[in-house]
C-alpha cells in the first residue's frame, strides 16, 4: 500500500498539469479548427 502511495504522490502533479494543460489546448484548437473551416467562405467574399 505504502507503494501506492509513493507512486501517486510521485506522479500525481505531472498527470494533473497535463491533464490541465490538454484541456486549454483542446478549447484553443476547436477555435481554431472553426477558423480554418470558416476560411474559404470567407475567401470567396474578398473575391
């Protein structure tokens, strides 16, 4: 059990900040994804 313990203790931060860090990418890059595919449209009006 003391294993365990040691072992989440350990690499319990480093999984959390990823974890964190993958959620604000995710948001960042749907923002994105729509940009991109809102661009031909957009395009196509500057014609």
């Amino acid at each position: 059990m003391e294993q365990w313990i040691s072992f989440i203790s350990e690499v319990g931060f480093p999984i959390i900040v990823t974890l964190y860090l993958l959620n604000r990418i995710e948001s960042k890059l749907d923002a994105l994804n729509q940009s991109i595919q809102m661009l031909p449209s957009q395009l196509g009006k500057v014609n």
